[in-house]
C-alpha cells in the first residue's frame, strides 16, 4: 500500500493526496469574520486532481467553482447541487443568494445515494446523509433558524463519499445526523462530524461515537467542531478528548488535527 497524505483545514474541508492523486473535500469558506478567505490556502491548489463536495453550504462549497476553473479537476458533489437547464448541466452557485444554478464547468460528476463513479484513477461511492437544522444564536439574538427542505439551501446536495484510493478506503460524511445505513462500512480512516450538541445540524459526541461502532473504522478522525462562525470563535462547540477517548475505548484509533496539520497514513 502507498503512503496517503491527509491536511485536515477545519470544518470539514480535507486534501488527501499520494503519488498519483491530489483529492479536496468541502473547499469553502471560512466563516470566522476575523479569518474570511479560502480553507485550503490557494498556493495548495495546485496539483489538486479530484474536487469532492457533500453539501451546498459555504464552508463547505464557496471555493469549489474557482478551484475547479484553477486545476481542470473535476467535481463531484450531490445530484441536488446540479441542474439540466437549456441542454447545459448547471451548478447551484456557490456565492449564489437562495437556491440558483448560474455555475457552469466542464467536468461534473453528480453523484446519488448508493451510486459509484470511477474517475481519474479514484473511485466514489455516494452514502447517505442528512444534514439537520441549524439554530444559532449569540448574544440574546437567533442569527440562523433554518431546516432543509424545498426551497431552502441549507444542507442541499448532502451526500456523504466512500473513496477508493488503490486499495485505501476513506469515509467523509460532511454534515449529518446519525444514519443506521452505515453499518459495516469499515473504512481505513472515516472523517466525521461531532460539533452537533448545540445547532443540531450534525452529530454531538455521543451520536458519533454510535456511529463509529457501526462504521467499525480503523482511525476515526473527529470533524466540524469548535469552528468560527461571524464574531464567535468556536459556535459548534464539542470537546474532542471525549470522542478520541470513547473511540479508542472501542479500538480504534483517534486522531484530533488542528487546522493544516497533516497526518500520514
């Protein structure tokens, strides 16, 4: 097996790369008012061969077109971030206010529950996900109050990936509530979200930590907490020790990376 690269830039947003391939997940937005700009700093762009995408939101979307316009890579994302219009396939613009689909790009790869797509020398298979609602307030006031559903942008597209890399599995869930459809998937590594105790957008702690005994994977690394958000610093909040501690309790490995940290694999 060769050696596979993972940077880990908060939310969710991954580069995983070997010799031969260069995968982004969730190239968004940082939302933090003090930090605003790309997750993957654009200097790592280069060489990136495969774009993944498990939701519409903006930290998880906003860079995807430009990133794609800067490499050739193609993306892969959700069939409801993707729309046939006058003969030409249209993405849901990331910038885009409401749910609009101006985007154009050469290389789209839309993606369904259950569906696999081999491309570029990777293969993906699209996973059940469900994004929740998301409440958040600070200081006294509800900034966000919203649930997915027609019409509504919030969690549209979600979808989660099991990626093939040669004979490495990967699992990326993005944002998600626990689904029981996971059982077995028993990926080398699995990213997944814990920050969900106080939105409700994803998984809290303990919901992931069920979800990682019915994955069954071999390194769990813990996602989308302690995030900014506007003025807040860290919105979703959630102590990682406590998963790393519950994981490995099980016997698996845990592995809690700062933002541009790389872990070799």
């Amino acid at each position: 097996m060769g050696t596979l690269r993972i940077r880990h830039f908060l939310y969710n947003t991954f580069l995983i790369e070997d010799d031969n391939v260069k995968i982004a997940i969730d190239p968004g937005l940082n939302l933090w008012l003090f930090g605003l700009g790309s997750l993957i700093p654009k200097p790592d762009w280069s060489g990136v061969t495969h774009i993944l995408v498990t939701h519409g939101d903006p930290d998880h979307y906003w860079y995807a077109d430009r990133m794609a316009e800067a490499t050739g890579a193609p993306l892969i994302c959700g069939t409801s971030l993707v729309r046939e219009i006058d003969g030409e396939t249209r993405l849901l613009g990331p910038r885009s206010r409401g749910v609009q689909y101006p985007t154009r790009l050469e290389r789209v790869c839309p993606l369904d529950v259950g569906e696999t797509v081999e491309v570029d020398g990777i293969t993906v298979e699209g996973l059940k996900t469900v994004h929740g609602p998301l409440v958040v307030k600070a200081l006294g006031l509800k900034l966000l109050d919203k649930k997915p559903g027609p019409g509504e942008r919030i969690g549209l597209g979600a979808i989660g990936f099991k990626v093939t890399i040669g004979s490495r599995v990967l699992v990326n869930l993005g944002d998600t509530l626990l689904q029981q459809e996971w059982k077995g998937l028993r990926p080398e590594v699995l990213m997944i979200p814990i920050g969900g105790q106080r939105t409700g957008n994803t998984m809290n702690v303990e919901e992931a930590l069920e979800a990682v005994r019915i994955i069954s994977p071999k390194r769990a690394i813990p996602v989308h907490y302690n995030c900014g958000f506007l003025w807040t610093r860290k919105l979703i909040g959630a102590d990682p020790l406590v998963f790393q501690s519950g994981a490995e309790r099980m016997g698996i490995e845990c592995s809690i990376m700062s933002s541009g940290e790389e872990l070799t694999v």
